[in-house]
C-alpha cells in the first residue's frame, strides 16, 4: 500500500470513528436534552402541586379564620344584647315599685321573695341542730329606697312568720336588719349568726337568669333559616 493509500485510509477511518462519535455526541446530547425536559416537566409538576397545596392550605386559613370571627362577633353581638335585656329589664323595677307587676303590688313582691328565701333556709336547718320549740331568727336586709318607703314593714314580716313556720315546719322568726344593700330593690335573707345567706336581690336574680336569658337570645336572634 502507498502512501497515499495509506493517507486516505487513515482519512477514511478518521472520518467514520468522527462520525461514529458525533453520532454518539448527538445522541448522548439528544438523551441529556430529553432527561432535563423530563426533570423540567417533573419539577413543574411539583411547583404546580405545591401551589394547589398551598393554596387549599390558604383557602382553609381563610375558612377558620372567618368562622373564628363570625363565632366572636356572634358572641359579642348576644353579650351586648343580653346587657341591654338586663339593664332595661332593671330599669323596669322602678316602674314595678310604683305600679305593680300584674296582679301583684311591690310589696308583696317582696313578701313572696322573703318567704321563698327563709323557706329555702329553714329547709337547710338540720334537726338535730334545731330543738323542741327552738326558734330561728333570721334577718331582713333591703335596699335604701325599699327601707325608706317602708315596702316591708313589721306586720308583714308577722304574718310571713306564721305562713313560713307552717309551710317549712321550724319556727323562724323574721326581723328588719339595719344593714342596707345598695341595689334597685329585692332581699337578702340571712340567719342571725350570718352562716347562711340567700341573695334575692334582683341584680343577683337576675345574674342568676342571665344564661337561660343567652340562650333565649340565641334562638331568637341566630335562629337557623
């Protein structure tokens, strides 16, 4: 073989193994092409999910912490209007003091409740505690206004010591203390040595009803539609 041969051999050969490796080259570079639009697409997929997460975490964010502000305006809304109930509700009394409630006179709104009052005592008294013939003094406190108008006044409590001794079966003995409450109107009925108290003032009644009070308000004014 001459050397020219041997030159276009070598030409020859050259040529296809560059060949060969561009095709491979090309190959290998179509691959990585390939691998990086899969990464590319996998990594959109990823990026798009974690958005979608995201955004149903944001919804429900947004969800709670519109109920919390419902679930809290709804509460301060029944708050407010339960006060309004019971400060208009104790204006009232006034009008009760002068004109009655009903059928009844204030006097004998107060009567009723120094007699529910002492019976509620007498029924704590224990029997051993109370001897044959004992008696139970029990006092009397009124606001100021009451005391000054003489709502009650000694032949009342008289005739509620009969009814009292008769219904609850202890001898109680009822007398007018000096101590004054401040309040709109109501008793507080204690013992003499002060060891049990009924309030029936009516701010404390009227404490005592505000649950049951939320709960009217509740129905009437979120009432399901």
């Amino acid at each position: 073989m001459g050397t020219k041969e041997m030159i276009e051999k070598i030409i020859k050969e050259a040529s296809e193994e560059s060949e060969r490796l561009i095709s491979e080259a090309r190959e290998n570079g179509n691959k990585k092409y390939r691998d990086a639009v899969k990464e590319i697409e996998l990594q959109k997929r990823r990026f798009i999910e974690l958005e979608e997460r995201k955004g149903v975490a944001d919804k429900e964010r947004i969800t709670r912490a519109a109920n919390r502000d419902a679930r809290k305006s709804r509460w301060k809304t029944k708050e407010e209007a339960a006060k309004k109930v019971l400060h208009l509700a104790l204006e009232q009394i006034t009008a009760v003091k002068t004109d009655g409630f009903m059928d009844y006179s204030y006097p004998s709104i107060l009567a009723g409740l120094i007699k529910k009052s002492a019976i509620s005592i007498a029924g704590d008294i224990d029997t051993m505690e109370q001897g044959p013939g004992q008696e139970q003094e029990l006092e009397v406190i009124l606001s100021e206004d009451d005391a000054a108008s003489s709502s009650v006044d000694h032949e009342m409590l008289t005739e509620l010591e009969d009814e009292i001794s008769r219904d609850s079966g202890v001898n109680v003995r009822l007398s007018l203390s000096d101590e004054r409450i401040k309040s709109v109107g109501g008793v507080i009925i204690r013992r003499k040595d002060g060891t049990v108290v009924v309030n029936n003032m009516f701010e404390q009644r009227m404490a005592r009803l505000s649950s049951s009070l939320r709960e009217e308000i509740e129905k009437r004014l979120f009432v399901e539609r």
